[in-house]
C-alpha cells in the first residue's frame, strides 16, 4: 500500500476544516438571511398596486411580527456584521479549495461540496442585498416623514405666536415637543440612508463576488 502524500491529506483537512467554518458561520447568519427575504417580500406587495385580497394573499405565509417590523440601523449593522463574516469564512473555503490537487480522487467530491456551498453563499448575498434595499426604503420614507413633520412643526409655531396669551404656553409648549419629535425623528433617518447606502455598496460587490465563485466552482465541477 503506498505512502500517504502528506501534503494531499493537509490539503483536504484544510478544506473540510474551512468547510465546517463556513457551515458554523452560515447558521449563525440565516437568521438574518431569513428575516430580510421576508421583509424584502412583505415590503414589495405592500408597494405593488394590488388589492388587498392579493396583499393577503401573498403576505398569508409569514405570521412572525418581528417579519412586519421595519429596518434599523441596528438591524442593518448585525446583518453586515454577519455577512462579513461569512465572507470571510467563503474567501477561507475558495482558497483551501483552490490548493487542492485536480488529480486527488476526493477532488470531483470536494468540487461539489465548494458548488454547492457557493450556492447557499450567493442566497446569502442576495439576501443581504434585500436587507439594504428595505432599509432604504424605509429610509426614504422616513425623510418624508421628517419633511412633513417639519412643516407641522412651522404650523403649530406660527399658531403659537397668534395665540391669545392664556392658549399662548400650550400651544409653544406643544410646538417645542413637535420639534424635538421630528428632529430626533429625522436624525434616525438619515443615519439609516447613510447606513443604507454604504450597504447597498457593499452588498453589489459581495453579489458580484459570490457569482463570480459560484461559476468557477460550476466550471470546476464540469471539468472534474
């Protein structure tokens, strides 16, 4: 029986040691993956120009209210946390993949299992993308929020200064909590656009990234 190639057998337990690695880091992120897939859903039919029967209808599988919850920065900064991580574990995968031997009899096996794994790695990425899209979105929304809260604001302002002297506290008093309501209000908007916009960015080039993965392992896979 010959020799085991030492170098042959490192090559394989680096890659089904960063094969578990991913697996472990992937589970940590579906929660994420899972929650912007069905916001991303919920969001889209409640925007589409539908009836309320077909908004029913599509939305009727989701009964978790945290899936109706609209995005925060919060939200968003764990979910890239998360992504990022994975795409550590993946880049760690790719490369342990790459340093095996085409000639090994496990390589055709091994080749699946990185396909199959860039597979799920771009069903993260697109997910993720989801998730910035929505924050987005609710972003924006949120700008218009602020806008029109700022132009209740000058109304009741302008109210106040015509008040009579004894409806005078009331309505600057009611003015002044108006005020700080939209300024913090509009405050959490436009870090969630920043939050938002810098996500978008990224998740573009993870996108790219992961389909650029998932056809070499594809091509991999058909010449194995």
């Amino acid at each position: 029986m010959p020799e085991p190639d030492p170098i042959a057998t490192a090559s394989r337990d680096l890659f089904s040691a960063a094969s578990d690695a991913f697996d472990a880091e992937y589970a940590k992120s579906e929660m994420h993956t899972t929650r912007a897939n069905h916001r991303y859903t919920i969001l889209m039919a409640a925007r589409s120009p539908h009836d309320a029967d077909a908004y029913n209808e599509e939305i009727a599988s989701y009964s978790d209210p945290a899936d109706f919850a609209p995005y925060t920065d919060a939200d968003l900064d764990a979910h890239t946390t998360a992504i990022e991580n994975l795409t550590v574990a993946f880049d760690r995968l790719s490369k342990a993949f790459t340093a095996l031997s085409r000639t090994d009899h496990l390589y055709k096996s091994a080749t699946a299992v990185y396909k199959t794994t860039s597979t799920l790695y771009v069903f993260a990425t697109d997910a993720y993308s989801h998730a910035a899209d929505c924050a987005m979105t609710i972003a924006l929304e949120g700008n218009l929020q602020a806008a029109k809260g700022d132009f209740e604001v000058m109304l009741l302002e302008t109210r106040a200064a015509n008040a009579s002297p004894t409806a005078a506290p009331a309505a600057i008093e009611k003015a002044a909590t108006h005020k700080a309501n939209a300024t913090k209000n509009a405050a959490v908007a436009k870090r969630l656009e920043r939050r938002a916009t810098e996500a978008q960015t990224k998740a573009k080039a993870l996108c790219a990234h992961a389909r650029f993965a998932a056809d070499d392992a594809e091509k991999a896979l058909d010449s194995a």
